[in-house]
C-alpha cells in the first residue's frame, strides 16, 4: 500500500461529471511485415509484461470517514477481459477515422472500482496498420512517467525486456489500518506545516522583490476570455498533426530557442488565427499553463512530480518572428517566477487538500459558470523515446499523447515527440469547436508561417548591403 500524493490526489478530486481527468496515449503500429500481430498477440505480450507495469496493477482504496486522501493498493488482481478492448474503425481506416475514435473513447470516464485504465485495440486501419489507445488516469502518472511507463512495454533497442504471467497479489487491508494510517500522516503533516508556511512567505517575498515588466505580456492571475474559455461540455474530440522534429529544431537554432520556446511560439500563432475566426479579435496576451516536472528521473514510472509554469502568449502580435522572441521571454519569466516561488510549493500545499471538501470545491468551479482565473489554455511538451521501438514484434510509426481538459478550458493542445517526430495531438470538448482539426491545421500553418519569416531573415541577414 502506498499513499496518494498530493498532487495525484488532487487530479483525482478534480474528476467531475463534464471534467474527466484520464490521459490518452496512442501507438500506431505497421503490421505489414508481422503476420501474426493481432489482438490476440498484444495481449499475451501485455500479460507477459505486466509484472513490469506496476501502475496498472494499482487499484484505489478509500480510508474510512475520508480522512485523508486515497491509497494505492499496489498488486491487485487485473481482468484482462475488461481492460482491453477490440475497436474497429471504420473505412477509410485513415488519420481522421483514428482521430475520432481517440475521441469517443476518451468521452468516457474510467470506472475507480477498477485499476483506473484502459487499452483500445484499433483494427481496420488501412495499410495493415492498428494502434492502441491507452486511457490512464491521470493521478497514476504524468507525462515524464508516463513515458518511462510506454519504454517498459515497448520493445527498444537494447534494452531487455522481462517477460513472466504471473505476480503476487496484495490482500485489501483492513479499515483499522488505514484509519491508523491516515492518524500517524496527519501528526507528520503538522509537524511539517510550520515549515511549510516559511517556505510559502519566502517564496512570495522572492517574487514581489523581483521587478520586471516586458511590453505586450499578459498578467498573471487576469486571462482574457475568449471562446475558448467556458464551461466544458462532457464530450470529447482529438485531432493529430506530425512536424518534422529536425526542422523545429533547425528554425529553434537559427533564432536561438529551445524547443519547448518553438511549441509555444506555433501554439501562439495557431491561437491568434482561431481567435480571429471565433472572436474577430486577438488583443490581447493569453496565459498558458505549462507543466514542468520536478522529478525527471528515468526510473520514475508513477506519480505526479509537477509544477506548472504560467507564460504569456504573445496573440496580439501578427509577426511570426515576434511570436517566438515574446514567447521565449514570456517562458523565461515564467520559469524565473517559479524557481522563485519555489517548484514543488503549490505540491506541498496540495498533500493538505481534504477530500471532502476539495472534491465539492472542484465540482463547483467545473460546472459554475464563474470563469477561469488562471489560464486560457495548458500546453505541454513531453519529450518521448528517441528510438523506434516496437510492441509485440511490429514497429511502432506514431506515438500520440493529450491530457485532459481543465475547469473553464474547453482545449488541451499536448506535444510528444517520437524518434524523428514532433506529434501534435488536441483534446477539445464537443462545443468549442466544429472541428478539432482546425486547431491543427492552425498549428501547421503557424509553423510555416514561422519558417518562412526565419528563412527570410536570415536571407536578408546575408544581402551584403
């Protein structure tokens, strides 16, 4: 057994009716040269590797009177049967076919009596092709261990794979043990509060002291509304886009940014020609929130190590060049902002949320119609395998991931990138747009709006004068 932290257990709470709080990641795999990849070959290899897969064994236990937050049972016994699942899409069996079966399944929320995931196996994709959805709760794991957890089922190169069908299983404990439990936690907890509070003071002093302003970057605490920004209906729907990860990092070079800086700058592009569409205008600076890991570590394949960084996206601007320059020193704040305040505060402050009333407080902000005072829109980069793996023998071509939408968002735009691939995936609700694939199609076009201007000045850079 093992506790919930903090911020696990708030992605947990945050769970309501219209705000279901899954992540979806999705391999795509080629069978054209595997004979034998099927169904029935997924599943004895996922059987066979399971004992690796510790997360999918873990199944919630609820501490009597809600005294504290959950608990992991951490070896319990995993039906198959229910877990995965054959999905057939129908013809083409193209990108758009797959992209709207992501989204029917990721409309439907995990069942908590069970181990909080769910594999889809996709069949009837055109050129011998299939692919798996995978449906896991957020509070089993973020983005960096979720990505550690992907490489244990993949086949990679050199690296050896365990293979055994059988584990132990942990019996349920009994209610006089985890009451007993959760009293001995709550005694650390106050010992540690006062702590707490310092760390809390000194953070704040920190960033107050600091006095820095950039012309054209929003404020924090005062996201504009938009359309993007209302109640979220329940459905769900998910639309994909590959980039060429060597150009984004060529273009990110040549203008002295990172990758994550190039996300955001196609991202603030994307948005303001979205915003024009919708609203007629872009005037003003979004805030996105991005998630940054405190624990990055390879091993890590559980559990939720996060901060969140808060950036201005420069929407206002229709320089692409300038999308990029505001973007970087609206990250570069952010990230500034947060080491100040200190990484891991907000997660601390989060293993004090009770349950009770965190769920009740979350379920009011999720379907109210107060709006958000945090953010427009979560944008996250992941970085992914750097080598081709394989499931089951097949090569893997595509590896997809989203995270799920937030109270008053009605967007989440995720990039992972694969190999060679920089794979832009988008999670909307059924109401804010007709199409998710505008939001994609916005991305590329932002991209190419960015290397063009890149390639343009550099030209001129040249022209002797």
């Amino acid at each position: 057994m093992k506790r919930l932290g903090g911020w696990d257990a708030v992605l947990l709470y945050n769970e309501t009716p219209n705000l279901h709080q899954h992540t979806v990641k999705i391999a795509v795999v080629d069978a054209s040269e595997c004979d034998d990849f099927g169904f029935d070959r997924f599943r004895q290899t996922l059987a066979r590797r399971l004992h690796l897969l510790e997360p999918l064994r873990y199944r919630l236990v609820t501490i009597p009177g809600r005294l504290h937050r959950e608990m992991w049972l951490e070896n319990c016994d995993v039906d198959l049967d229910y877990h995965l699942r054959r999905l057939q899409v129908g013809p083409p069996g193209g990108r758009r076919e797959l992209d709207d079966a992501i989204g029917a399944v990721a409309s439907i929320p995990l069942d908590r009596s069970r181990p909080l995931w769910e594999f889809h196996f996709v069949e009837g994709m055109a050129d011998n092709r299939f692919a798996i959805i995978g449906k896991v709760h957020h509070a089993l794991a973020d983005g960096v261990a979720s990505a550690n957890l992907m490489a244990l089922g993949l086949d990679l190169p050199n690296a050896p794979q365990s293979e055994r069908d059988d584990y132990s299983a942990d019996p349920t404990p009994s209610q006089a043990r985890l009451v007993g439990s959760a009293l001995r936690d709550h005694v650390d907890h106050l010992v540690e509060l006062p702590r707490l509070v310092w760390d809390t003071a000194a953070g704040i002093r920190r960033v107050r002291r600091k006095s820095r302003s950039a012309t054209g970057l929003a404020r924090n605490f005062h996201p504009p509304r938009t359309f993007l920004n209302h109640v979220v209906a329940p459905g769900r729907t998910f639309a994909s886009v590959t980039l060429p990860l060597a150009d984004v990092k060529s273009i990110g070079k040549r203008l002295g940014v990172t990758i994550n800086d190039m996300v955001l700058a196609v991202t603030t592009g994307a948005l303001r020609s979205l915003l024009m569409t919708y609203d007629g205008q872009a005037e003003e600076p979004l805030l996105c929130g991005v998630p940054m890991s405190i624990d990055a570590s390879p091993d890590r394949i559980s559990g939720n190590e996060l901060g969140t960084v808060v950036v201005s996206l420069p929407v206002q601007v229709d320089d692409p060049l300038e999308w990029v320059r505001l973007a970087r020193i609206g990250a570069t704040i952010g990230k500034e902002n947060a080491t100040l305040l200190g990484p891991e505060l907000v997660s601390r402050w989060s293993s004090y949320a009770p349950p009770t009333l965190t769920e009740w407080m979350f379920r009011r902000i999720g379907t109210g119609e107060s709006p958000n005072k945090l953010i427009n829109v979560p944008v996250s980069n992941v970085p992914g395998p750097r080598e081709p793996g394989r499931i089951a023998g097949a090569p893997v071509t595509e590896i997809l991931s989203v995270g799920p939408l937030t109270f008053g968002v009605g967007v989440n735009i995720t990039v992972w990138s694969y190999v060679d691939q920089l794979n832009v995936s988008v999670l909307a609700d059924d109401a804010t747009f007709d199409d998710p694939h505008e939001v994609t199609d916005a991305m590329v076009d932002a991209f190419a709006l960015i290397r063009h201007a890149a390639s343009t000045a550099r030209a001129d850079a040249n022209t002797p004068k």
